[in-house]
C-alpha cells in the first residue's frame, strides 16, 4: 500500500490539461492502486490522477457501492440537475456548492484495456463530472455558486438549523 501526496489548490499541476494514455503498463496499475488508497485514507469518494502530481487522464470513483477505474474518460452524455456542496481532496476543510447534472453517462477503459459505459445518479454523476474536469485543469471552485465555506463552518449552521 503507497500513499501518495494530495496536491492542494495553487499547486500547477492542478490547473493543467492531462494526456491521454496510450498504453497501460504494470506503472498505469500501480498508479490506479495508489491512487485508490491515497483516496481511501482520505475518506474522498474520487481521486483523478492529476490531484497525486501525474497528468494523465485518469480517474479512479469509489462513492460506497463499486470502485470504478476511468482511463481516459469522455462524457457522452447528461441530464436534469442537481444543486449541493461539493468537496475536494484538494481543497481540504472546505466546500461549496455546485450545481451539476443528475445523470451522467460516460465511456472509459478499464486496467484491461476494455472500454466501457458508467452511468450514474445523484453522487455517482457528481464525482464523474468533478474528476472529468481535474483532467482538464478544472478545479470545482471555479463553479462554486456563492462562496467556498469551511467545513466546520457548516457543521455549526446545520446545528442551528436543526435547532430553529
Ligand atoms: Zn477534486
């Protein structure tokens, strides 16, 4: 098991356009098995490549039911709406919210080289749009409608909510 070291908001890597991959080597799956345990530590529901310093167009999701590897992934189509807070491994302590489609469906390889369909729902679609947009140096601040909150922050409004 290797953890490796989440990149934070500022840092460049984060802010460029991934390449995609051509070939996957025995380098390709110890990336993606790092990859899910340095997102695993962090209790994130997604890591894409670029967040661990590498700029390559891969994304590996884990939001409880099934961990998904997306190498090179394309969004092939969405739908419907949902607003709420989003986080980020790389913007630790903090979120926002973020308004993204429902329903997303997208086309990706697996570590065998197969390509295949994801389709997702609610958080599912949620985390595809938000590591699809790292591999283009999109950081979801950028989308954040309002003001990024910390987290602590919101925890104390939710207390008063729940009190008023
Ligand atoms: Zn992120």
């Amino acid at each position: 098991m290797a953890i490796r070291a989440i990149r934070e908001l500022g840092e460049e890597c984060l802010r460029k356009k991934c390449k995609e991959v051509t070939f996957i080597t025995p380098r390709t799956h110890l990336l993606v098995k790092d990859m899910f345990d340095t997102m695993y530590r962090a209790n994130g529901v997604g890591l894409a490549a670029p967040q661990v310093g590498i700029l390559k167009r891969i994304v590996v999701i884990d939001c409880g039911e099934e961990p998904y590897v997306l190498i090179n992934p394309v969004i092939l189509e969405t739908s419907g709406e949902q607003t709420g807070f989003e986080g980020c491994l790389s913007v630790p302590g903090k979120s926002g919210v973020v308004t993204r489609p429902q329903y997303v469906k997208a086309k990706a390889m697996n570590l065998r080289g197969e390509s295949y369909i994801l389709e997702g729902e609610g958080l599912l679609a949620r985390a595809i749009c938000h590591e699809c947009d790292h591999l283009e140096g999109k950081v979801y601040v950028d989308l954040v409608e309002g003001r990024l909150y910390d987290n602590e922050e919101l925890e104390e409004l939710e207390e008063l909510e729940e009190e008023s």
